[in-house]
C-alpha cells in the first residue's frame, strides 16, 4: 500500500468517528472537522506537514515523509528535513486530497 493511501485511509477513518454516516470524503466539510479533530491540542495542521500528519495519526517521521515526496513528485533537489520541503510536501498532498475527493481549500494548495 502506498503512504498515500495509508494517509487517506487514516483520514476517512477519522472523518467517519466525526462524522456518522459520512460514506466518502466529499461528503464532508475536511477542513471544520480537522479543525474539530486538532482543538485542544498544539497543531497547525494546516501550514505544517508534521503536524497534519500527526493529527490523523499517520507517521511523521523524516524518513516517512522523504518516501512521501517521492512518491507525491516533490522536488528531489530540495533538502531532507528542510522547511522548503516540508512546505512543498504539504502542498502536494493537500492537492492530492482535493483530487481524490477532499474539501481543501485552495488557500492550503497554493
């Protein structure tokens, strides 16, 4: 299974115990229910990839994110680890999420 689609799966699963009776991702507004999922805790999820990561409980290690950018087409030139990454990672996988059904915001894509 990709980390992809280990990701999306930890979403719907997610959005599910949010939202009963949410059959599919675009049944749901993805942005107020993460937002509800990361009150009370210290996550930016929405400008932090290792954030993002750690709300849904998906592993946010470097290396796990590295293997994301890779299979997500991020730049290979930008640095492991660095904030230029992170923050092209972050968007590719927002814009993959949009494209397989989720409600993310074109503000968190571009």
């Amino acid at each position: 299974m990709s980390i992809f689609t280990d990701i999306f799966n930890k979403i719907i699963g997610k959005i599910k115990g949010l939202v009963p009776g949410a059959n599919t991702i675009s049944d749901v507004n993805l942005t107020v229910e993460l937002d509800k999922l990361a009150k009370g805790k210290n996550l930016e999820w929405k400008t932090s990839v290792i954030d993002f990561l750690k709300l849904i409980g998906a592993d946010s290690s470097r290396g796990n994110r590295d293997e994301l950018a890779k299979e997500l087409g991020v730049d290979a030139s930008l640095e492991s680890g660095s904030a230029a990454k992170n923050e092209a990672l972050r968007k590719a996988l927002f814009k993959k999420i949009a494209e397989n059904g989720g409600n993310i915001p074109k503000a968190l894509i571009q």
